[in-house]
C-alpha cells in the first residue's frame, strides 16, 4: 500500500472511531506517542507496586494483607498487558527495561513518594487509584486498538482497587483519635501528589494537542485534574477529612470546585527524578533486574530445550 493511502486510511480510522491495529499503517509520531506513553504506564504500574510492598509483611490483619497482595499482584499484571500492548508497536520490553533502570524513561511522579504510615496504603487506593481510573477510563476509547483493549481489564480492577482504598479509610475514620490524626495526615501528604498525577497544565503540555487530535488522550490534563477534584470533595466529607487547599471552594458559576495553585516547581523537580525516593525506587527496580537474571536464563534454557524435543 502506498503511503498516502496509508495515510489517507489512518486519517478515516481515527476521523470515524475505528481502532488502529498493529500493522496498520500509522504515521511514525503517532507510533513514537503511544510507545513513550504505553510505556511509561507500564513502568507506573510495576514502580507502583514498590511503595504498597513496603507495608504488605505490616496489613494490620489478614484480610488486610490478602487485598494489598491481590492488588500488587493486579498491578504486575498490569504492567505486563501494557508491556505487551506497547511490544505491538516495535519496541522490545528489553529496551523498556533498559530505558526504566537507566533512568532514561519516565513513570508516574506518585511513586516517588513515600508510605510512612498504614493510612497510607487506605489513600494510595482512595486518591491514587481515583485519579488513575478518572484518567485511564477514557484510554478505553484510546484510538490504539490494543491499548484501548488492555485499558478495558485495568479499569475494571483499579475500580476495586480504589473502593478498597476508600472503605479502609472509612474503618480509621470512626476509629480512634490517634487512627483519625493518622488518616488526616496521610491526606495531607497525598492530595497534592495526587493531582499533580494529571500531568502539566493544558498551557505546558507538550504532548496533548497531537494526542488530542489523534484521539489517543480523549480529554485534556487539566479537564481530567477537574473532574477528579470535584468528585473527591464529597468523599472527603464523609470521611471527616479535610483536604489540605484553602483555596478550595464551590464556584457556583463555573459548576466546579475552584482550587489553589499546584506547586509546578515540585511536580518538575519529582519528574526529573530528584523526589523524595526516586533513587530508591530505581535502586529497587535494578535489584530485582540483576537477581531475577538466573530465572530468565533458565526460562530460556527451558524453552529452548522444549523446542528442540518438540523438533526432534
Ligand atoms: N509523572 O505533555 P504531557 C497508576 C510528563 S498508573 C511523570 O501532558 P502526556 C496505577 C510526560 O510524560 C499512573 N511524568 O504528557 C496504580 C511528558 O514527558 P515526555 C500512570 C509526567 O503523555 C495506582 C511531560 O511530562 N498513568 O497510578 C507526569 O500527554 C496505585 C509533559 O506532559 C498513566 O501513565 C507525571 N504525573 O500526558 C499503580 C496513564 N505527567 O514523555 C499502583 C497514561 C506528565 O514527553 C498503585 N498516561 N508527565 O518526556 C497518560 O494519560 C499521559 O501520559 C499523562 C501525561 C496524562 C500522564
């Protein structure tokens, strides 16, 4: 096929809803986009994993502990759908590996904070899942056929995940005084990390207007950063925190919660890999790299030597 018939057929796809599908022709940014961004969420959900593994061996009961493991044990999962969706596109998930332990590739800036208390991991669920889901439910509608696909199993289980998180917290909401001063606290570190998630404001980023265009993001940075604002105040309410912006506040007007200003200068300085435990977590991810080696290799040995008696 020619390459303006190629193009032509792209245009049309994306133009009346249709998916593009891996050998589809695709202009090389449109591939270059989806590869950095399949990617880079794909590395958020295996550096995710790190911050709720520090409190797995300390859930403060059984049931606790079954529900943090089966969310971990989701987000691998994860990961490996979006690997795989973005291996679609010509990339290996050698090469993504190597781009995470150098450093070179990005993940989501939440990870890099820390979880110093068990209200933590109740918030990871209630705020950091919130703000996944509210912005990976429109990846379901992402123009990537295979995206849009693995996007559809992740937001079913995030959705669990988020409810999780919300109904741990509403057990230290009528728990003791010192359960509510942990809770209020772990609000207070989470919330701006968590909206900060949404990425720069419509005016910095970068990559929106093609996304927007090629209808790999459906809404905007700032669109998503609002919603997820105003359908959080209510659940703050019921679980008797208060969200640490005084700026917050109904704008009859605007139908919308105004908030304060986002300290740009801290999301920056988290993305550029000099927050409170991006070494650590890079620390974490080699490790796992370097001794995990032995079991790749004797995968392979495995492999090759299955292959070699199914030959003969
Ligand atoms: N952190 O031009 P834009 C989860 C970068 S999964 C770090 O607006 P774009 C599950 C951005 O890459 C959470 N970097 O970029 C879970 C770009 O740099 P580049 C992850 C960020 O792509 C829950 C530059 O800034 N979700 O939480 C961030 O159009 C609990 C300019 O930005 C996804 O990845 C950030 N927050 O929009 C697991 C969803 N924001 O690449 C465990 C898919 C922006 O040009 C526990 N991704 N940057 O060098 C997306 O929807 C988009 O990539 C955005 C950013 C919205 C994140």
């Amino acid at each position: 096929m020619s390459e303006e018939k190629g193009k032509q057929l792209f245009e049309q796809k994306i133009e009346n809803e249709v998916k593009i599908e891996a050998r589809d022709w695709m202009p090389d940014a449109y591939r270059k986009t989806l590869i950095r961004q399949i990617s880079q969420h794909a590395h958020s959900e295996i550096v995710g994993m790190l911050p709720e593994g520090n409190w797995i061996t300390r859930a403060p009961n059984l049931r606790r502990k079954l529900i943090l493991v089966a969310k971990a044990q989701d987000e691998a999962g994860h990961g490996l759908y979006l690997y795989s969706a973005a291996e679609t596109l010509g990339i290996t998930r050698d090469e993504m590996f190597e781009q995470l332990h150098t450093g070179k590739a990005k993940y989501s800036s939440i990870f890099n904070y820390p979880t110093l208390t068990w209200a933590d991991i109740g918030t990871i669920g209630w705020l950091v899942d919130g703000a996944a889901i509210m912005n990976q439910v429109m990846l379901c509608r992402t123009s990537y056929g295979p995206y849009a696909r693995a996007m559809v199993k992740i937001c079913k289980e995030e959705s669990f995940h988020q409810r999780q998180g919300y109904e741990s917290l509403l057990v230290l909401s009528k728990g003791t005084d010192a359960q509510k001063a942990m809770l209020q606290d772990a609000v207070d570190r989470w919330w701006w990390p968590s909206i900060m998630m949404f990425g720069p404001s419509d005016a910095e980023s970068t990559n929106s207007e093609k996304s927007i265009e090629w209808k790999i993001k459906r809404q905007t940075n700032d669109e998503l950063r609002q919603r997820f604002v105003d359908a959080t105040v209510e659940q703050a309410e019921i679980l008797g925190v208060t969200l640490p912006d005084p700026d917050l506040k109904w704008n009859e007007e605007r139908g919308h919660y105004d908030f304060g200003e986002i300290d740009w200068e801290e999301f920056w300085n988290v993305v550029k890999g000099n927050g409170p435990c991006n070494k650590e977590r890079l620390a974490a991810r080699n490790k796992a790299w370097d001794e995990g080696a032995w079991v790749r290799e004797a995968a392979m040995a495995h492999a090759e030597k299955k292959a070699k008696r199914k030959a003969a």
